[in-house]
C-alpha cells in the first residue's frame, strides 16, 4: 500500500482502486495533534463508524467496502472503502445551543445566517435543527471559516447546496432518535460528504466523539455545563492550562485524563451500541 495522506487523527492508504482509512489513537484539539495518544481511540471511533454506518444506510449510502479486508496490522482500526471525491465543504447540524455556535447566538442571535428566537442559553435546544456549513480548510490551512446558505450556494451550486444540507439534518435527526432511545443527546454533528461514480456518499467518520457532541440525556440542563462524553472534555482541560497558546507543540496529557477521555468514548460506545468494550 501507498501512504498516500497522513492527517491529525486518520492515515489513507492507496491499495489499488480502493482506499484503506486507518484511525491512529492520536488526539487533536483545535488543529494540533496532541504528543499523548487516548490508547484504543482508533479502534472505538473506527467501530462506532461502522455501526452507524448501518444504522444510516437507508438515509444515505457511504464509502465502506470492507472492515475486515484490511491489512493484519491494522485490524479492528482501519476499513477498506471507496475513493470518493470529497466535497470541500464541511457538512454540520446543530440541534443544541454549544460551542462556537453558543457565541455566534450571544454576539447576533444568528448561526451561519440562520436567525434563532431570543431567551436561549448554553445548552438550550433549537427550535428545530439548522444546518451550519463551513469552509473545510487543508491540514495547516487555518481554521474552517462559517458558511451562511448562500455563502454554501456560490461554493457548490444550489442544487448540491440544498442537496448537502437535506442529507446532513437527516443524519441528524435519525441519529439523534437512534441515541435518544439509548439516553444520549446528539448536540451537533459533523460529517463529510463525497462522490462515487455520480452517487453522493457518507465517507470518513460519523457520529463519533471526535466529530460530534454527546450528552447523557439524564443530565441535561439548559443553563448548565454538560457532561461531555466526547472530545470536549479534553478541549475543557486544556482550557485550564496557563502555558500554552492552542500553536503546536501541544501540551503532554496527563494520566489522569488520558484515562478520563478514554472512559468518555468506551461509555458512549457502549451506551450507543448495547456491546461491550473489550
């Protein structure tokens, strides 16, 4: 096989006409790779893509090939799929007030052009889900820039546009009635979206703890600081930190939180899935 691209958290590899998709268990928050991996973090998020994968199969096709014809090495971590020609726009659903999103309604009641009702708080949930593009910038091309709908139209057409954002809030919303019966609220979510001969495909990773927001239903409140069962939890320590800027180096990640993250993505797994994290 060819190394073909290295990223923060996934190496692709060429092996003839298909690629082989393999989840490391390095870990980055905003856009620097951390030097402490979160041990089995390739493997739990490349299992709960393909659980949801299957979940989502009747809401849109995606890029999997195979899990199990990938090469020893990388068994339980990687999957064969498609080459897909991505589309460059960064394809997310909010359905909660969190994050960046939570200041863009403080400064302007709007997220990437969608005007929402006044009164809400961190954590409060939107009237109904909205889509929120944006950019999707190469590895050290800065950060993704905020796309309103119309931004989104004059970047890939208007048909795909509104075909993008269809797509996008109906992963959303299935997959937030599938984790709602588990006990587990879907924030916000942030998928990829390419082609495969005409056909437009779910690729990369879905409904992880890296790509999404998760909390625990029971304890929920608006107004409050969630439990994070995802990567925010680790952007929330690093907040703490007096010495570093968010530039590269990052910071080494003590034990006692490599643990606590590492808890964080067994617990959704399982709660999502009904299995056991062996």
């Amino acid at each position: 096989m060819e190394l073909l691209h290295s990223g923060k958290v996934r190496d692709v590899y060429a092996d003839g006409d298909d690629l082989v998709l393999v989840t490391s268990d390095r870990i980055s928050i905003y856009d620097v790779i951390l030097p402490t991996p979160i041990p089995d973090k390739g493997k739990i998020l490349t299992q709960l893509s393909l659980w949801w994968f299957e979940q989502l199969s009747e809401v849109v096709p995606n890029h999997v090939i195979s899990a199990s014809d990938v090469p020893a090495e990388f068994a339980g971590r990687a999957i064969r799929c498609e080459r897909l020609e991505m589309v460059m726009v960064e394809c997310i659903a909010r359905g909660y007030l969190a994050g960046s999103g939570l200041k863009d309604y403080e400064r302007d009641r709007t997220i990437s052009g969608n005007l929402l009702p006044e009164g809400l708080v961190e954590a409060s949930k939107l009237p109904e889900p909205i889509f929120t593009p944006s950019t999707k910038e190469p590895v050290g091309g800065g950060h993704d820039q905020p796309l309103d709908f119309e931004q989104t139209v004059e970047r890939v057409g208007k048909d795909l546009a509104e075909e993008l954002r269809r797509v996008t809030l109906e992963v959303y919303r299935r997959g937030s009635e599938i984790a709602a019966a588990k006990g587990i609220i879907i924030a916000d979510t942030k998928i990829e979206l390419g082609y495969a001969n005409g056909v437009l495909k779910l690729g990369d990773e879905v409904l992880t703890p890296d790509s999404s927001r998760f909390w625990g239903a029971d304890e929920w409140k608006p107004g409050s600081v969630p439990r994070y069962l995802d990567k925010q939890f680790l952007r929330d320590w690093s907040g703490q930190l007096t010495d570093w800027d968010r530039t590269a180096p990052g910071p080494e990640i003590p034990d006692e939180v490599v643990e606590a993250t590492r808890n964080r993505y067994v617990e959704v797994y399982e709660r999502l899935t009904g299995d056991r994290w062996r």
